[in-house]
C-alpha cells in the first residue's frame, strides 16, 4: 500500500489570492502546490454543509492508492466522494484526533 504525504490543510478566516470556490462544499480553498510547503489555505462560508473536525481541525492529507484499504480501523468523517473526474476524496480521524485528508487519484 503506497501512502505519501501530499499536502497540509489549514483552516483560516483570511482572504487569500488565488482562492477558489468549492460551490457544493461552500468553501474557499487554495492549491497546495502554489505554496512552497504544500499549504492548503481552507476558509468556510458560514452556511457551509461542512461540520464537524473536518471543519474545525487542521487536516494531514496523503495520497493514497486504495481509500478502502488505507482507511481501516480510522472513523469515518466525510465518505470518499468524487471531487473531479480524476479524484476521490475522504475525511478520517486518527485515534489521537488527527484529522487526515485520503486522496485516490483515479488516472
């Protein structure tokens, strides 16, 4: 199973450039790749449907060849979805409260 870090999430209140829309998530994101230390900058509308840690907590994410494989034993926090046609997604906490971000790319 292949496991490597791909980026830090951080929740912020703070405009930033280069900030994109998540319509259905409603949240301001940046590309972690545009940061020199793969920082994601996240900042949630207020009627966000986004609860919960993976709202409140800062996350870990690392890109993963098999979800389903790389997530048991961690309580489920958002179930894997589609975030683009080449990518599935999915929150999780660690038993220390780490929230970690999974990423199945599908290509």
């Amino acid at each position: 199973m292949k496991i490597e870090l791909d980026h830090i999430g951080l929740i912020s209140s703070e405009k930033r450039d280069k900030e994109k829309f998540a319509v259905s998530m409603r949240l301001w994101l940046t590309d972690p790749k545009d940061n020199p230390f793969n920082i994601e900058w996240l900042r949630f509308e207020e009627d966000s449907p986004i609860h919960g840690p993976v709202r409140e907590k800062n996350h870990i994410a690392y890109r993963v060849d098999d979800i389903k494989e790389a997530s048991k034993g961690l309580k489920i926090l958002m179930e894997p979805f589609k975030a683009e046609n080449f990518l599935k997604i999915g929150f999780y906490e660690y038993e220390d409260g780490t929230v970690l971000e999974l990423m199945q790319f599908l290509m």
